[in-house]
C-alpha cells in the first residue's frame, strides 16, 4: 500500500459511504480511501459499488463493496452488521444516497413524491440511528477525539423553491431539520454530524435533472446548464472531486466545531487547505 494512503488523515478510520457507486458517493468513496480510510461502498447498484470498491483497491485503498436499499430496515441491519464484523467501529457515516423525479407540483405522482423522500430522508434516518448507536459504544477516535462524524449530503434545492423538483427539494429540507436534531442528540455523545451543501455538480443527478427540466422550463439543456453555472458562486458547476475534498476535510477534522453546521461546499473550494 502506497505510504501516502498509510499516512492519510483518514489513516485507519472507517467510512460508510450509501449511494457510494457513482457521482458524489463515488468521489467520497474514492477520496477517503486516497486518505487512508477503510471504506464501505454501500449502493442499491451492487455492481456499481463493486467496481468503485474494485477502483479502490487498484489504487491501493481498502473498500468493501455492499448491496444496500436503504430504504429497507433489514437491509441497513445487514449492512451494519458487516460493517461491525469486519471492521468493529465505524468513524464516518456519509448520508449521500439519493434519487430525483422530475413533474410538475399539480401533478405530482403521490408514488413518485413516497419513493423519493423514502430513499432520500428515510434512508438517512435508518443509516443515522444504526450508525449512532455503533457509534455510542465505541471510544472516541485518538486523533479527531469524536466518537464518530455524520456527514449529510444535502442541496440548495432544500431552501429553493423549484417547480418541477417539489420532492427533491422538500426531502432536503427535511434532511436538514433532522441532521439538527441529530446534532443535538448525539452531540452530547461527542458524534458530530454536518451538513454538506454542493451546488450544480457535472457528474451525478445534474445531467438527467437538466436534460428532463430543460424542456418544462422553456431552454435546451446547454441553456440550462448555462444558467445554473451562472447562478454558482464559482460561475462554474462544481466537480465531484470539490465535494470529496471538502468532505474529507469535515471528517478529518478534530473535534465538534462543525456540529449541527451547513457548509456549502462550492463557497468555500478555493479555501481548502
């Protein structure tokens, strides 16, 4: 194993990482083995998890590949069970799996609007309470003094009204009223959780969302796109690489500062040290 991976700043922690086949869940997956982390790859897409997991390896990390609907409560029991037989602790929960659906407000499918908050709030709420409750009976990690980190994968959406995305938007929402009730609950357990805010990202859900909105919203999808790179503090989509750094460097850091907090990651990339 290369001696960068074995000096990471995530050197020797464990990382859960659901939605962690593709996009965003990819590059966190992929960043914090670059770290030094052992990282559990969890994705609905088994072979999805497998190649990132396989991807992993091949560069020297430390993946587990898992098959995972986390909207299942028996599921997310078999995934933590994994997770303690191999590993005995877990550091970091990554809540980033999540789904879209594009319709208009009016005629919003009942279905569709169940499906998405089951897999974008349920989901979470299931990995949390398995997650703090591993991460309670543990002791504190030597080097961040945290039992463990909950990071959230959120979106602007949450605060943004958008005609064709009600769902999507509202799931983040209530995404962020429960990562504050997490914070609260579990901070006392030194279990710090944050809320990451990526804007536009090219890679991921960006490019269907554009593809099905532009049309409703009277543009091409290059127009879209245009628009929504406009409308970025960085003039640009963000990279699925940004987000990855910036959630490395929320798990790596010591201590509680970040409990109960929203950073949007596209404001502060060019900060990161």
């Amino acid at each position: 194993m290369p001696a960068d991976i074995r000096r990471g700043r995530l050197a020797d922690q464990v990382a859960l990482v659901t939605g962690g086949g593709r996009g965003i869940g990819q590059a966190i997956a992929s960043a914090f083995a670059a770290e030094g982390a052992h990282v559990v790859v969890a994705d609905v897409d088994a072979d999805a998890a497998s190649v990132t997991a396989a991807s992993i390896a091949a560069s020297g990390g430390s993946a587990l590949a898992v098959q995972t609907d986390v909207t299942s409560p028996e599921a997310q029991d078999r995934l933590f069970a994994r997770v303690a037989e191999r590993f005995q602790r877990l550091d970091v929960l990554v809540n980033n799996a999540g789904i879209f659906h594009v319709a208009p407000l009016l005629d919003f499918p009942l279905e569709a609007w169940r499906r998405v908050f089951a897999v974008n709030l349920d989901g979470a709420l299931l990995a949390t309470q398995r997650a703090g409750r591993m991460m309670q009976a543990q002791d504190p990690h030597p080097v961040t003094t945290c039992r463990g980190k909950i990071l959230n994968i959120s979106s602007p959406a949450a605060e943004r009204g958008r005609p064709f995305l009600p769902a999507y938007g509202a799931s983040k929402a209530a995404l962020n009223h429960l990562s504050k009730s997490t914070a609260l609950v579990l901070g006392t357990h030194a279990i710090a959780t944050t809320v990451l805010y990526p804007t536009s990202v090219r890679e991921g859900m960006f490019g269907p969302i554009a593809d099905q909105m532009a049309g409703l919203e009277g543009m091409t999808p290059d127009d879209f796109t245009a628009q929504r790179a406009a409308g970025s503090p960085l003039e640009r989509l963000q990279t699925p690489a940004e987000v990855s750094a910036m959630a490395v460097w929320v798990a790596a850091r010591v201590g509680m500062s970040l409990n109960g907090q929203l950073v949007h990651t596209e404001a502060h990339v060019s900060s990161l040290p």
